[in-house]
C-alpha cells in the first residue's frame, strides 16, 4: 500500500464511497472518517461494520480506525469495540495490526 493524504468527506461522500464496493474507496473514507468525523460514535459503528470485509486491507484499515478513534477523539464504545476485536486475533491476515490497535486503545483510553 502506498501512503497518500486524506482528506475531510461529507457524510454523504463517504456513505457513497462505503457502497462503492471499491476496496481502495472505502479505504479512503474509512480514514477519512476517523480523522475528521466529530461524531466518534458513528464512525465506530461504521469501522465495526468493515470488520468482516473479505478484503484484507478493508478489514486492517477498520481496525486501524478504531485505534485512530482512540488516539484522535479519546472515545470509543468499549463494551461493543473489544468482544469484536478480540476474536480476531485469530484471523492471521491481520492479527499484528490487532494487536496495535489494542494497544492504542489501551495507552490512549487508560484501559487496563
């Protein structure tokens, strides 16, 4: 994957972008959500949603915006977030990415 800049979407740019069914698109907005969304909440539930994508990088990059969600806003739903986090550890595809949200979680929500 090759970096390049987000930036901010409407809420109707990135529902397009959601339903576009392109990988690199949802991507994108994904990201740009969790960077630039005020409303946590909804972004959470939308990174939740891409969890089970069959494409890999869809999949690292919802989790990756968990732990933005963490860092950047300092809130998430933990009692919704971790039951589905945890269990997928055990997808290998993306498991160290798991565990670096995890640890975003914890150093930046002060979670034990």
């Amino acid at each position: 994957m090759k970096y390049h800049e987000i930036f901010p979407m409407d809420r109707a740019d990135l529902e397009r972008l959601f339903e576009s069914g392109d990988e690199t698109a949802i991507i994108d907005a994904l990201l740009s959500a969790a960077y630039y969304d005020s409303d946590w909440r909804w972004v959470q539930t939308t990174c939740l949603r891409f969890l089970d994508h069959p494409a890999k990088w869809v999949r690292w990059n919802a989790v990756t915006c968990l732990g933005h969600l963490a860092r950047i806003h300092k809130e998430l739903d933990l009692q919704i977030v971790l039951p589905k986090l945890l269990p997928m550890k055990a997808d290998s595809d993306i498991a160290p990415n798991i565990e670096d949200s995890l640890e975003d979680i914890k150093w930046y929500l002060r979670v034990q």
